[in-house]
C-alpha cells in the first residue's frame, strides 16, 4: 500500500518514456521536472520503513521482556510450590504432634497423673504416665499378669521353702545322696 505512490508514478514516467522514445534529453527532463516528488515520496517511505524498523525492534525487546518475566514467574511460581509443599509437611507435623500431645494429656487426666508440674513439660507429663503405668501393671488387683505372676511367685517360694527342708546327708537304705525329710 505505502508502494502506491511510487508505482504509479514510475507507471508515468515509464509511459511518457514510451511516447518519446528517442529522445533522452526529453526523458532527463522529464525525470528532473518529477523529482521533488519522487525524492520526497522516497524520503516518506525512508521516514516510514525507518519507524517500521523501529517499531519491529521495540516488539522483539518487548518480546524478550515478556520471555524473560516469563522465566522469573516460572521459576517464582516453583519456589512457591516448595514452599507450599514445605508448610504443608509443617502443618502435617504440627497435626501429627498436637495429636500426640492431646493422646498423651488425656491418658494423663485418665491416670490422675497430670499435674501443674508436668503440664507444659512433655518429658515430665510421659515420666509420670510411664510410672503410673508401670505401678498398674504390677499391681495384682488391676492385672492378670501381675497375679499370674504373684501366683507362680507363691508356688516357687513354697518349693524353695520344700527344698530347704532336704537334708544333704546319704540314705541310710540305697545310699543315695539326698533324702527328703518330711515334717
């Protein structure tokens, strides 16, 4: 579109050179008297393939501007991922120790084990809770196995106390080394 102007006027030119076709000198003159409008036709063209240029060049920078906030984004984008990530794995272990910490507060309350004392210290509040626990699985009157094991405790006591009855001297009899003295 902006090539108009020109063609048409080479497309004058071309047909006036036609019509007088020997003459040159006509032809310079010709060309001469079409020069300012030529020149200032060319200088407009220059003028706006110049801005074109210009135009194209501040579109690449502009292009290369958006590539490269693209890569900050990108790269900002994945830091907050990890990020993301990080807190949720925060947020799963505060989850996991209030969980615990509620387990172990509601074993203490059930075993009258927590106090004042122990409350804000975890290690003191298990302490408490491991001893509490220990005292009831000792404790014949609360558990099987501790009267399971009182029990078996008797009944080896009873055949300590018959062994020690058992004198060490030889059988009067078969000569055997021990011999059993009933009371």
């Amino acid at each position: 579109m902006t090539d108009q102007p020109i063609v048409a006027l080479i497309e004058e030119l071309d047909d006036l050179h036609q019509h007088q076709r020997g003459s040159l000198v006509s032809f310079a003159r010709l060309v001469a008297d079409s020069w300012p409008r030529i020149s200032a036709e060319v200088k407009r063209l220059a003028d706006e393939a110049a801005y074109a240029e210009a135009f194209e060049a501040e579109v690449r920078e502009l292009k290369a501007e958006r590539d490269r906030l693209q890569s900050e984004w990108t790269i900002m984008v994945q830091e907050a991922q990890a990020i993301s990530g990080v807190a949720q794995e925060a947020v799963a272990e505060r989850d996991r120790l209030r969980a615990w910490k509620a387990a172990v507060e509601e074993a203490g309350v059930v075993n009258w084990t927590l106090t004042a004392e122990n409350e804000n210290d975890p290690r003191k509040a298990v302490a408490a809770l491991l001893a509490m626990q220990s005292q009831q699985a000792l404790d014949p009157a609360i558990s099987r196995e501790a009267a399971k094991w009182r029990d078996n405790n008797d009944r080896l006591r009873a055949e300590v106390d018959r062994l020690k009855r058992i004198t060490h001297q030889p059988c009067p009899e078969c000569g055997a080394a021990f011999i059993e003295v009933k009371p």
